[in-house]
C-alpha cells in the first residue's frame, strides 16, 4: 500500500480544516469523493455530514456506546447511513467514487485511536484532522490493514 | 428464495471483486453466512470472532434497516436485495478507558 498516494485538492483540504475548526470541541466528519485508479486516488470533493453523536438517542441506537460517560460527539463521530446512502448513490450516479472518510481529533493527535480500527473498513482512505484547541494542525491519511490488526499511513498531496 | 447481496466498495476486493452476488437463502441470517462461507475473508469484516454480526455492520432489506424488521431471521423473498452498508464511526481516545 505503501506507494499508493492521496491526492486532495486544496480547496477540499480548506473545506476540512474549516469544518473540524468550526465543530470544535466537537468532533466532524465528512464524506471524500473522487476517483480511484491504480496510481492512488484523487480526491474531487470533501463532503460535510452531520455527526451523529450529536443525536445520542439515534447514534445509540445504530451503534451503542461502551461507555455513555466517557463516550460523546466531543470523542465519537458516526456518520448517519441514510446521509451515507445518499451520498453514496448520488457519487456513483455522476461517475465517481466514495474513497474515505474524515473526521477531526479535539486536542489530540493526528493519530488513529483503537476505536477507529474497531471500526475502520479496508480500502477506505481515513483522513484524521488535529483540532488543537480550536486551530487545525496536522492532518494525515490511514488506510487499514486487510487483515484489520491496525493501520498503514497512506501519503497525501495538496494540488 | 434466489436474493442479491450488495457488497460495499471496501469488501469487494473479498468478494472476487463483484459489487453484487446472488445467493439462495430462506433468511437474512442464512444469506450472510452463505456468502461467508463462499468468500471465507469476508468474516472477520461482518461477524466478531463469537460469530455474531458486528455492530458496525449495517445491513438493509430493500432499502429498510433490519433493525426495523426481524433483524438477521427476516425472512427473504425471491428477488430481494440485501444491502451491506459499512457505519462509518471513530474518534480520539476517550479518557479514562483510552480507546
Ligand atoms: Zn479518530
């Protein structure tokens, strides 16, 4: 995987960053459309969605937290299936693809946490945002492991 | 009953590359677990290792949750599709347990 790269076009990055910026304490997400080809792939669009934590009633009921006092939308993103079903059939309909996701890290690294390898899929490019204390910092992209013990850092680009 | 199973772009490469295959199943449950056993590296992305479905696992019935039916036992009709939709979750670590 290693040589495969990621290419985001700058204005999609500023979408990003602007979106974990404005969200903070919180945690945002978003959907990464584009094209996928042997070389890497290309990045068209960074979407923003809703975090579902914020509706704890409906995130609980999609996926229950572990813990309802440690868990919350300033630590846990879930992105709604409906939005992500929408998203997903309006991509393929204009010729494109869905390559991953991002999400934003509160006052923490750039990092994948064991709770995004719980539930990281492969293939997917996971783009991770670092939100320090309201400012958008360093920003890296994960893919992970086929056989899901953890995540390989997949290289990006700005064009 | 004769029912496609859609695969998510992130299982495909698990499932000789098709983005759909059709299964003989009489439930939900027993058309996921045919499709395992066909493509055997799919498991460990739909079941936990006690072989339940995990819970990030979304799966829908012609375009209802299963949550909302009868779960893996819905039964199936000829010609119905299963779709396998991935949740899409994460986060930092949360304090205290470090996750
Ligand atoms: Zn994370």
């Amino acid at each position: 995987m290693s040589k495969v790269v990621l290419r985001i076009p700058n204005g999609a990055v500023e979408v990003i960053r602007k979106h974990g910026k404005e969200s903070y304490p919180n945690e945002c997400c978003g959907i990464l459309v584009g094209k996928a080809g042997d070389s890497g792939k290309e990045v068209l669009q960074a979407v923003p969605v809703a975090n579902l934590r914020l509706n704890a009633e409906e995130a609980d009921r999609l996926l229950p937290r572990e813990s309802v006092d440690f868990e919350s939308e300033r630590n846990r993103f879930l992105i709604d299936p409906k939005e992500q079903i929408r998203i997903e059939r309006e991509t393929r309909e204009s010729g494109l693809e869905v390559l991953g996701y991002y999400h934003s890290h509160p006052d923490h690294p750039a990092r994948p946490s064991n709770y995004d390898r719980d539930h990281g899929w492969p293939w997917y490019s996971y783009v991770i945002l670092s939100v320090i204390q309201g400012n958008p910092e360093e920003m890296t992209s994960w893919v992970l492991k086929d056989d899901r013990s953890g995540f390989d850092s997949e290289p990006w680009t700005g064009f | 009953m004769a029912v496609k199973v859609v695969i998510p772009t992130p299982l495909r490469q698990f499932a000789g590359k098709q983005d759909s295959i059709e299964i003989s199943a009489g439930t939900v449950a027993e058309a996921l677990s045919g499709l395992t056993n066909q493509y055997s590296e799919l498991r460990r992305h739909l079941f936990t290792d006690e072989g339940k479905l995990r819970s990030f696992v979304n799966v829908y019935l012609n375009d209802e949750d299963i949550r909302y039916l009868e779960n893996d036992q819905t039964p199936l009709k000829d010609n119905d599709v299963i779709s396998i939709v991935p949740s899409i979750a994460g986060g930092r670590p949360a304090p205290s347990f470090c996750r």
